[in-house]
C-alpha cells in the first residue's frame, strides 16, 4: 500500500554471479538454522509480501530480480493486505493458491506463519513496528520499506527488535535504496576519507508536487478510509517529512556519520486542500556533534520548481553525495550509477544471507526515521526537540523534551477494521501537546 515518487529509470547493473556459485552458496542456509533451512533442499527462498500497493508490488518483483541477480531462486509464496482487492489482485499475478493469500488487519500473521523464509514490509508505515516485531519473534529475514515508523515508540521498538534480529542472525535490509547505489557509495567514501575536510553543512531536500488523495468509497468505515486515504493521516503516514524526505535525511546520518542532537523548525498546511490532517511544507534545522548543522526542506506544493537532493559543504570543499565531490582548487571528480538501487538492495540481503553474514540495517534506518519524528515534532509544535537526555543536558537545557524517552504513540488502541476513528485535527504550532 506503501508508494514512493521516486524516480525508477531503468539503468545498466552489474553483472549476474556465476549460478555455479550460487548453487554453492545455497547450501550455505543449512549452517543458518531454520531461517533458509528448507530452501537449501527446494533451492528456493520464499518470500511473503505484506501491503500489495504499488510499493509492495513493485518490491515482490524487485527481491524476484535481486535473487536471480545473485543466483539464487526467489519465488513468492504468500500476499496479504488490510483490503481483499489489491491482496487477492496480487496472488492471482503470481499464481498464488488462495491459501496463501490473507487479508484483514491481522494479515501479517498469515503470511510470516505461512512458511515464508523473507517477509517484506510494505504496509503504510505506521504498522511496520509491529509487524517487524512478529517477523523477528518468529525467525524471519526482513525486507522492509522507509519509514521504518511514526512515532518514538513504534520507532524504538525497531531499534529493540533491530538487536533481537542480530542475536538470531536474521539479515534486516531496509528500503532505503541510495545506501546500496555506487555513485553514493563512492561518493560518501570519500567524504569519510577526508576529501572535503569536515563536513561544516549540509542542505537536503524533497521538494515536490502533490501527492495522491483517495476519495472514501461507499461503505467505508472511519478506520477503513484513514487506512485507504493513509498518506493524509499522521497514525499511519508520520507526514511527509517522515514517509518521503526521510531518503535525504538519512543520506545527512550517512554523511554526518551521526544523528543529530537537536532539531528545530517550522512549517504548515498553507496549500493542501485535500481531506487529513498533514503539512504541505516544513523547514528543519539539525545539529549534529560535530557543530554541523543540516538544514533540511520538504513540501508538497503544485506547480512549483522540484528539487530532491542533498548537498554538503566541507572545510576543504563541497559534494553532491548522489555522484560528485569538489576540492577547493582541484577538478571535480564524478562518480556514475551502475546498478538499479531497488533491486540492489535485494540482492544484497539475499547474497549475505547466503554468505552467512546478515546485513542488519534495522538500528541504521530506526535512527534516521527518527530523525524524521524529531522535525515533525519540532515543527508541529515550535519547539527545540532533542534526540536524548544528555544532548538536552549539553545544551544546558537539562529536563527538555527528547524523543529516545517520549512516550508518543500515534497507533490507535483496539482498532477494528470496521470501527468508527474520529476525524483528527491538523496540528497547530503553540497548542500541539509533546507527550
């Protein structure tokens, strides 16, 4: 259900292992437990898919490509969706038996107890935590969207199960795709080898037109429409600031290093007249413990000029991290893409899965979603939040309200699928309470 307007031009990639190897490595899941066991004797790894939208269709194909780019036979076992529709759409595109197709709030379940060895989270995001959880509790290797949550306590709750997945050996690869693109990789190699100096700023954005409105189709209940229209609501969105600029925010943690110590902004619903309850624009700035401040843009606004980059300044130069870094004086060197990052990112979890070395992004991606909380909190409210009590404590604002021990939960308790949810107001700067 999950989608992202990034752009997906088809490029070149790299070349494909040798299957002679990959058959090799199969027989490596045998040395994993139960978490590949069986598909070392089928030779295929099977992969349930929760949220059948466009992301998550498009993530199915993408872990299909990523396993025959490494050798290996990915083949998608189970589906499930909130809605009977798009799940039952999606199990007939991949010959799916009906059994192995679920639906309703509890879907999840079906598919990580259907016999899956990899689940991919693609629900909207305010559900991932908990459905990260379930996989993790039961032995499940992990592909799952950005934002990895909404708000500090399901986001916490990644970062604890993000642990419990390393003591199992259960590789976690988030959706954060320019992480596994080589003009980034390349790129911020050299920012952390020293090229420009330290990073004094950095400028990060995702300027762009409006999103998608779903108008509420006859017979909804309140919880259904918010769940189907869920890009509007904060529960099951965390703003756009959370589900989109989070790329280039965690682009700013991967450069910086770090995250941040603070966060301070502003922001607002000057433009957007679709039903819900989220911003059009926000304007953020973080610092960052080495002084560095990252100033950070996102909005959703109609004809206007786009813009979704990042750019950093060093004390000895400046860097596009998607492809360039520039010393003062010297020529500009350029690095290209060579791999579609989408698939990319699959391929990498299953190679290392199969390498018997789990790549674990969980803490990684938890970190710069909360990164994404913090600003929205900030702005939603005017105030300076901080990441924890001892960066409060740095700034001599000692007892200051930081997310590492908010209590913020957004998830409605008790939901019903068929149950009545109040419409929830727009937030307002001055009046939003920090819980």
């Amino acid at each position: 259900m999950q989608r992202d307007n990034t752009s997906q031009t088809p490029i070149t990639r790299r070349g494909v292992l040798k299957t002679s190897a990959a058959v090799g490595a199969v027989a490596a899941f045998a040395t994993l437990g139960t978490n590949f066991a069986h598909a070392a004797g089928s030779d295929a790894i099977k992969v349930g898919l929760i949220g059948c939208g466009g992301r998550g269709s498009g993530a199915a194909a993408q872990s299909v490509q990523g396993g025959r780019q490494v050798g290996a036979n990915v083949q998608i076992a189970a589906v499930g969706d909130v809605f009977e529709r798009p799940a039952r759409n999606l199990a007939r595109n991949w010959k799916l038996p009906n059994d192995k197709c679920f639906t309703g709030l509890d879907n999840y379940k079906g598919v990580i107890d259907s016999g899956v060895d990899l689940v991919i989270l693609a629900t909207p995001p305010g559900f991932r935590p908990y459905h990260f959880q379930y996989a993790i509790e039961k032995g499940k290797h992990v592909f799952f969207e950005k934002p990895v949550g909404v708000d500090p306590v399901g986001v916490r709750l990644v970062m604890e199960m993000g642990d419990k997945a390393a003591e199992k050996k259960l590789g976690v690869v988030a959706g954060t795709q320019r992480r596994h693109e080589d003009n980034y990789q390349e790129t911020v190699r050299r920012i952390h080898d020293g090229m420009i100096g330290d990073v004094l700023h950095m400028s990060v954005y995702w300027n762009g037109g409006g999103i998608w409105s779903r108008p509420r189709e006859a017979g909804m209940s309140d919880v259904e429409y918010q769940i189907h229209n869920w890009y509007h609501y904060i529960w099951v969105c965390g703003d756009q600031i959370c589900e989109q600029h989070v790329h280039n925010l965690d682009v700013a943690n991967w450069v910086m290093n770090s995250h941040p110590l603070s966060a301070y902004g502003m922001g607002g619903r000057q433009v957007r007249r679709t039903p819900g309850q989220i911003w059009d624009h926000f304007a953020i700035e973080y610092e960052y413990p080495n002084g560095g401040r990252v100033l950070s843009f996102c909005r959703h606004w109609g004809n206007t000029q786009d813009k979704v980059s990042e750019f950093a300044i060093g004390s000895k130069g400046t860097s596009d991290p998607s492809g360039w870094v520039a010393v003062k004086g010297g020529a500009r060197q350029s690095f290209k893409r060579t791999v579609d990052g989408y698939v990319q990112e699959h391929a990498d979890l299953i190679k290392s899965i199969l390498d018997g070395k789990p790549l674990n992004e969980a803490r990684q991606v938890a970190e710069s979603t909360m990164v994404a909380v913090m600003g929205r909190m900030s702005a939603y409210t005017g105030r300076k939040i901080y990441w924890d009590a001892e960066a409060a404590k740095a700034d001599r604002k000692e007892g200051a309200f930081n997310v590492m021990e908010s209590k913020l939960d957004t998830m409605p308790k008790n939901l019903d699928l068929k149950g009545s949810l109040p419409e929830p107001p727009v937030p307002m700067p001055g009046t939003e309470k920090l819980i």
